[in-house]
C-alpha cells in the first residue's frame, strides 16, 4: 500500500470514530473513557519512559537478540523540550494502528513482550498532549525512510472544527478521549530521520508539557543509565539501548551507549539429566557480566503462588 493510501485510510478512519461524537450515546461512553485515560496515565505516574522502552523491546521478534532502542531528549526543540524514543523490529502495522488507539487494547498476545494490557502508552499523557508516531513501511523493506504509518492524535481543536457549528461542540470536543483519532502526519521531522538513517524503523515523538515534564524524562534517563539492577540485563531481544540528552547547539549532554550480548550453555543434573533450568552468561559491558537462569513455571503452580502471596499480604 503506498504512503498516500496509508494517509487516506488514517483519514477514514479518524472520521469514523469522530463521527461518534454527533451520538449522545457514544458521547457518555466517550466521558467514561476520557476519565479511564487520565486515571490510567497517573497509576503509570514516573513509568512513561520504561513503558515506550518496553514497547520499543516488544516491536523485535522473538528469538533475535540484535535489536535496539535509542532514547533523546531535545531540550532545545519546542519550549519545554521533544523527547523521542525509536526501535527497530517491526513497523506499526494497521493493527497497531487501531490498538493503540483503543484503551486497555494490545496487538501482543500474552507472553509475546513485556507489556500486555495496552494501557501503559497512556503514560504519555502526564508528559505530553500531542504525541506523535512515525514508522516504515510494514510492508517494505525496512529501509531508511519513515514511508509508513505516520500520524498524530486529535486533539480539543481538531474535534471542534469536525463538529463545526453545532450548538455543543466546544464541551463536546472538552470531553472527547485522547489518544482515539489517528490523523496522518505529510512531514517527517529531522531528528526522525535522523533515527531511520541509524536502522529505527518506529519513533515516538513527544513535544514535551511543561518544566515539570521535561525535568520527569531527565530523571528517568539518568536512572535507567545507572539503575543498580541494568535494565539491559533482561532485555534479550536487544543488543544496543542509547539513552541521550542534548542541550545546547544539539549537542549530546548526557549519552549512555548500554550494550548487551549473550552466551547460553546446556547444563545437567548428577545423572545426566537435562535440567528443567537453562542458564547463560550475560555481558552488559561496563555493567558488567551476569549469570542468568531461566525456566518455565505451570499455569497452575504459578496462580497458586501468586494466591498464597496475595493472601500473606491481606
């Protein structure tokens, strides 16, 4: 499907879920869920930066283990900032598309990625209220360009001019949900293609809120370069995660190069028997190296578990 068509089937869609708003029905749904948005947004409260990590993590299939994950802060671009989180893996396909534009919806499938309950992206709204996403062509070759999926979200304006001259539209467009309309995007923004030209195939763009929001990702960035648990250690699907800061003239403030490779080993027990553990050597660079052991726990023995806990606690 070329870019054009990718631009008109974004259009037809936000439409259609625009058009609900001229339903008092949808409307009183539409309420409810604009409350669920900020609600979820603020249980996710210091977690916006590890929740588009593990969607960056959860866009490389599984079994590879050459991924990557670049993390910037612009504080120069916009007032307060821009903050951009790029991967590689997977383009945004049109599924993508539609959950990340429905609440408590994820095109994962269980044990697929880290995340699963599709609502740790609505973290974005205690630090930015226009997000953006840009991505390759899912159906290309993954080159440098971000000829794909690309779009923004309606925000109160863009309601308002939908509905036009009726009597209502400016509290309509007040309670409207974020995050529900995708509207395409004709410009890719330099820093974007500057993330492609390095392999990205996703990136995340958001126009930071305020001093607060911009101090919040400054925060993050220097806790996830130097957490005393690596946060690269379990993140077997990825070889690189940068994390940068740049201030004046463009040019990096901070920049943390965090690497990651694996050697897995087979392992027996006393007779001989292959073990229900597997275990690897991992090497995180100047993190350091680290055994890790992995094995499959059963459904049952696990929910046991987990009642048992919850029980001591309550």
């Amino acid at each position: 499907m070329a870019g054009v068509d990718r631009a008109e089937q974004l259009r037809r869609f936000g439409r259609s879920v625009l058009e609900g708003a001229r339903s008092e029905q949808v409307r009183r749904l539409a309420r409810q869920v604009n409350a669920v948005s900020y609600t979820s947004a603020r249980e996710y409260a210091g977690r916006s930066l590890f929740e588009l990590l593990q969607n960056g993590y959860d866009a490389h299939p599984r079994g590879r283990c050459d991924g990557q994950v670049h993390v910037l802060l612009d504080e120069e671009e916009g007032e307060w900032g821009t903050l951009y989180v790029a991967n590689g893996g997977t383009p945004f396909t049109w599924r993508n598309v539609e959950r990340v534009c429905e609440l408590a919806q994820s095109s994962k499938a269980v044990g697929e990625g880290i995340g699963n309950k599709g609502v740790g992206f609505r973290s974005v709204l205690l630090i930015s209220d226009a997000p953006e996403i840009f991505s390759a062509d899912p159906d290309g070759p993954n080159g440098p360009e971000l000829d794909g999926y690309c779009f923004r979200f309606a925000h109160r304006g863009d309601v308002e001019a939908f509905l036009g001259d009726e009597p209502n539209a400016h509290e309509v467009a007040a309670e409207f949900p974020p995050l529900q309309v995708p509207l395409p995007l004709d410009e890719v923004p330099t820093i974007c293609r500057e993330l492609a030209a390095e392999g990205h195939v996703t990136v995340v763009r958001l126009p930071l809120l305020n001093e607060a929001a911009r101090a919040e990702v400054r925060l993050r960035l220097r806790e996830l370069a130097e957490a005393k648990a690596p946060v690269m250690l379990f993140l077997d699907r990825l070889a690189s995660l940068t994390l940068e800061r740049r201030a004046t003239g463009g040019e990096a403030a901070e920049r943390w190069g965090l690497t990651r490779s694996e050697e897995r080993f087979a392992t027996t027990g006393t007779a001989g028997e292959q073990l229900a553990v597997s275990f690897a050597t991992v090497d995180l660079g100047l993190s350091g190296t680290f055994l890790v052991a992995r094995g499959s726990v059963e459904k049952e023995r696990l929910n046991s578990a987990l009642d048992e806990a919850v029980g001591l606690v309550f």
